[in-house]
C-alpha cells in the first residue's frame, strides 16, 4: 500500500431496516489530497466515511484503499493506514487517562512500551495536549477531547485521516486552533463536515452528496460559487463568501 488511494467503484448500501444511505457512489481520491464530504442531513456522508475503515462494508460494489478492497481480511493493515477521528470525542475515548487512550491503538499493534511513549508523547504535543496527559478524559472540555481524540489517531502514525465534522461543539477560538493544526498535517485528509468556512481553509477539494450519490466534485472556490448547485444540494455558501461584514477572515482570531 505505498500509494495511498481511495477508490469507490459504484458502490451501494443500504442499512438492516433496508434504508438506502449509498447508491451508485463512485469516486477516486489520491495520495495527499485533502478533500471535504459536504450535503445535507442524511445524504450519506458518516455511512461512506465508516467504509473507509470497514465499520460497514458495501452492500454492491467495492471501497479500495491502496488498490486493496477494505473486507475482514485486509482490516488489520487498513487500521494501520486510515484513522478515524469520530464526530463524537467520547466515542473514542475511554480509558481511565489521557495517556493511556493514546496508548491504546499502538499497544495494540505490539509495539514496545518505549516505542509508545514516544508515539504517545509526540501525539499529543502536535495537538498541544501534553499537560493532559495525567487527566481523566471524561473531565476534560470538548475542544480538549477533541485534540485528544486527534492524538488517538496520530500515534498510529495513518497515512489517511478521516474526520467526521472535526468542528463540531467547539468555541470559535478551540475551532480556528483545530483548523491551524490540520493546516500542518501533510495527511491525505478527507472530512465530513457542514462547516463550509472550515472548507474553504482547509480542502482544495469538494465532494457534494445527495441522496447518498455524489452530486458534484471539483475544486472547493467552483463548488461553492454554484448558487444553483448549492440550492439543490440544501447548503449556503460559506459565511465567508457572503460577504458578511463581521465574519472573521482567515485566522483573524488566532491570538
Ligand atoms: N443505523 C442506521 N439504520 C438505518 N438507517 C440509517 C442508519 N444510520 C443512518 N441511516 C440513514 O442513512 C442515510 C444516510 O445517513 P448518514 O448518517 O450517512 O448521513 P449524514 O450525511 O452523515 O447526515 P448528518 O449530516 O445528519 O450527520 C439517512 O437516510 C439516515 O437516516
């Protein structure tokens, strides 16, 4: 897997109860790429996130990473390459400390325990989380879970993040703070979200869903200076390109 691809090939899914959350959806994202999910409510972005690390697999179809199908043989090695940052921080953090969370995943591969500490350590200092590494993470604020919750994922050292509305519940400082760190990952990212600004600063490119199919895909400045796209995808243009007199421009809030 030295090249990080992600293929969809007409891939359908639908739920036990028989919803219909993926159809026909194929796409093609290459290595370092940093690229959104954006649509309305319900038009599939969390479910074609959760077959990128095997959580669903396809009903028809195919998802490939790195020219391999994602199934329950090739998971081991798909965990190591793609990490998942959830949209909700307490879905991913439940030991009794800080440290030990980060720990979890590189423990798990069977590293030696000074290969984790150091894994550990340089995790949470890329997220500025270090003075936390003591604490027990249900007490922590949600900007704090967040970076920690980041810093689970970075110690397994993935070649592809995975961010399900990394934005969401945090205050405009911990969001422009969050949107500064993911700005110095050389990741290949890709991030569901409907926090269009966050968009704009962050992914060259934009996939728009409805109805569980992509509606349109190219660079983010075409897809968002769409009005007619962006009506019958449901979403508004970004704050930012509305020409809103007090909406902050780029990192103006950074202190
Ligand atoms: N566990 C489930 N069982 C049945 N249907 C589901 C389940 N989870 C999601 N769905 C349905 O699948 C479709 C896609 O949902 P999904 O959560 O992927 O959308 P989304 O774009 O992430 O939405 P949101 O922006 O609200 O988070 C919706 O119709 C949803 O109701």
């Amino acid at each position: 897997m030295s090249h990080h691809t992600i293929d969809f090939i007409d891939v359908q899914y639908s739920y036990p109860d028989g919803t219909e959350a993926l159809r026909n959806l194929g796409l093609h994202i290459g290595h370092g790429e940093s690229v959104a999910i954006v649509g309305a409510n319900g038009s599939g972005k969390t479910t074609l996130l959760s077959h990128l690390i095997g959580i669903l697999f396809p009903t028809t179809g195919t998802v490939n990473i790195g020219g391999f199908p994602v199934s329950n043989k090739t998971l081991p090695h798909i965990r190591q390459t793609v990490g998942m940052v959830f949209q909700n921080p307490d879905d991913q953090l439940f030991m009794p400390t800080v440290f030990d969370d980060v720990a979890f995943g590189p423990l798990n591969l069977g590293f030696e325990a000074a290969e984790v500490e150091s894994r550990v350590i340089a995790a949470l200092k890329t997220v500025g989380a270090l003075d936390l590494k003591d604490r027990p993470p249900y007490r922590l604020s949600g900007g704090q879970k967040r970076a920690v919750a980041i810093a689970t994922v970075l110690a397994m050292e993935p070649s592809i993040l995975v961010m399900d509305e990394p934005t969401a519940a945090l205050d405009p400082l911990a969001r422009r703070q969050l949107i500064n760190l993911l700005e110095t990952f050389s990741h290949t990212k890709i991030i569901a979200t409907h926090d269009l600004d966050m968009v704009l600063d962050l992914c060259e490119r934009t996939i728009v869903l409805k109805n569980g199919s992509v509606l349109a895909d190219g660079p983010t400045g075409e897809i968002f200076g769409d009005e007619a796209l962006l009506a019958k995808a449901h979403l508004e243009k970004p704050l930012s390109m509305q020409g809103c007199p007090i909406c902050s421009p780029k990192k103006s809030i950074i202190p």
